[in-house]
C-alpha cells in the first residue's frame, strides 16, 4: 500500500492492482482460464490485472481472458499491454454467446446503471437478459455476479446499513433491474446447480472517479453539495477488486449475497469538511439531511475475506491530493446525492 501521496495515474494504477499476500495464496485455486465478463467498464480493467499480478507472485500460470464490447479499442489495447487476453462480446448477442471461451471460474461485471431515465428498456435488458445467457453459458463454473448496494431501500442512518437480509423494495427502475439480475442469477442458479456468490457493492472509489472525488471536486471548485443523501458506504476500489476475486470460494447453490463496503459509514458532510480542511478552504452546502440513507452493513463478507485493507483517511488525503493538484477526472458523476433512484 502507498503511503503517501499519489502523483501519476501509472502509480494510482499500480497501487490499485498490488495484490496482498491472502489474494496471492488464493489464485492458486483459481484454474485456467479466468473469465472476466464486462471487463471493458471502470473495474474491469482492475480485476484483470489484479488477478494476473497475484497469479505472477503465486508462480501461476493462470490465462485471464477480459470479455467486453470494448466500444473503446484504446481501453482494449491498455487491457491487453497488461497480459491479459481480450474477446469482443455482446451478451445480448447469441451468437456472441456461444463463442466465449470454456472456463470454471467466471468474474461477472456487466451492467447498467446511468441513462435509465432515457433508455429503462435497455437497462432491464442488460440487468436481465445478458446474467440468464452467461449463467446458462457457464452453468458448470463459479460465478461472482456483481450487484449494488441499490438493491436496499434507504434505511435509518443509526442503523448500521442494510444487512442481506433485508428486503429488496427499492425505489427506481434502476435499483429493480438490478434487484431483477440478482432474481435471475438466483433461478439460474438454483435449476443449473451452478454455484453463484452475489456481490452487492457500495461503492468503489478511486482518485478519477467515486463519490469521494465528486464530493473533492465540489469543494475544491467551490459549488455547493447537496445533502439530501447525507451518508453513504464507499470502499477503495483495489480492495473491492482483491475480494471480488477471492469472492470465487464462496460461490454455493443456492446463491449467497454479500455486502461489500467499508464498514465505516460516511457523513458527506464530514467528507466534505475534512476536503475543505486540506484545502484549506469552506464547504457550501444545499439542503439538508434526512433521517435515512442508502447504507449497507458488510459484516457478513468480512468475516469470511476480512476488512478492507486501505484505510478511509488514506483515500481521503490521496484524493485531496490528486485534486489539488489537478489529476484527471474521468467525469463520471456517481450522482450520491440521488434519492429517488432515477439515474
């Protein structure tokens, strides 16, 4: 883990593909090859080269085999400068769908979320359709399916988040696709024998994107933070990457959920008022806070994987750093403050 500051994006890259010694002594359980589907969105790229890292210190000679639409080629030729191996696919494609590659040991990232408004058609289409053709395509293998925290309605701020078991009566088109996925990997799952282990994430961040860049870059800029959403979960996104993969072992049939995030909940004022203090500037802020938030309580998956390593001060002062400093931004606005699910 870096301890200072972060100054270049290859050094952000490199810190956020480190792998620890627990993820390394796991890969070795991972047979060839590893199939990452959805590789060509914001963790994809992570995963992959996370897992190759780890394999390359376990003495492993696992194949990784990124598996996306690549609507970017730049982003699949930087995948595939990495090692790793690419295929173009569209899971609402059969004929895509038959062509993947073999494998017992599936990473599962596809998904939409942003532009539902517009386009909910397409949104239940990608978030139904392509989790029942790759869970029919690799009914023999284990599959790591990636959800949301969206899933959980806004729960009371004191209650420590949503835990598993809560029910999933989301507000949005979105949140219910995603609720609507989780279904379908559940019923796939449970016809097939196919062991599936659902992750519902909440959320990563990184310097170039997350909730806590888009929080940093208010304050830096001197615009207002709307506090209708008043606290939220967060986690650094190479950690999110690192037990996403070690999430292989906890696949059953039926399938498991997990929450993954920090278990520290996060007030935005106080992100924005410790931004504010390292930048020695003031926080503005609209609006106020309720009394619920979409909070979710990772105990379950910390128990079986451990806590995140990367400390929120950490990510805090790395980002404070990048901003003042003018790194890049990917400009893709996470929206935190949304609270009725329309993305």
């Amino acid at each position: 883990m870096a301890t200072g500051p972060i100054e270049s994006e290859e050094q952000l890259d490199s810190v956020l593909t480190r792998p620890g010694p627990v993820l390394i002594e796991f890969i070795r359980s991972v047979s060839s090859p590893l199939v990452i589907l959805g590789a060509g969105g914001k963790m994809g790229a992570t995963v992959g080269v996370l897992a190759r890292r780890a394999a390359e210190a376990a003495g492993s000679k696992l194949e990784i085999i990124a598996v996306s639409r690549f609507s970017s080629e730049a982003a699949r030729r930087r995948i595939e400068e990495q090692g790793i191996k690419t295929r173009r696919a569209d899971l609402l494609e059969n004929d895509n769908i038959r062509d993947l590659p073999d494998s017992m040991n599936v990473i599962y990232l596809v998904g939409l979320k942003f532009g539902t408004t517009e386009n909910p058609s397409m949104t239940w289409a990608v978030n139904t359709l392509a989790p029942a053709a790759a869970a029919a395509r690799y009914r023999s293998a284990r599959i790591v399916a990636l959800s949301t925290g969206n899933v959980y309605p806004h729960v009371p701020v004191d209650s420590g988040g949503a835990k598993e078991s809560h029910p999933l009566t989301p507000l949005g088109e979105y949140p219910n696709a995603a609720v609507a996925r989780e279904r379908v990997f559940e019923y796939c799952s449970r016809k097939n024998g196919t062991p599936v282990a659902v992750i519902r994430l909440n959320y990563a961040v990184e310097l170039r994107y997350g909730v806590l860049a888009d929080i940093a870059r208010k304050v830096w800029a001197g615009e207002p933070i709307d506090l209708a959403n008043g606290c939220f979960n967060c986690i650094w996104q190479g950690d999110a990457c690192d037990m996403i993969l070690r999430s292989l072992s906890l696949a059953s049939n039926p399938p498991s959920a997990f929450n993954l995030c920090c278990p520290t909940v996060i007030s935005v004022r106080e992100a924005a008022s410790k931004f504010a203090e390292l930048f020695g500037r003031r926080a503005k802020f609209t609006g106020s806070e309720s009394g619920t938030a979409l909070l979710s309580d990772p105990a379950k998956l910390c128990t079986e994987l451990g806590a995140p390593a990367t400390p929120l001060d950490s990510i805090i002062r790395w980002t404070a750093h990048w901003v003042k400093n003018g790194g890049r931004y990917l400009d893709k606005p996470t929206h935190f403050e949304v609270c009725d699910g329309r993305y």
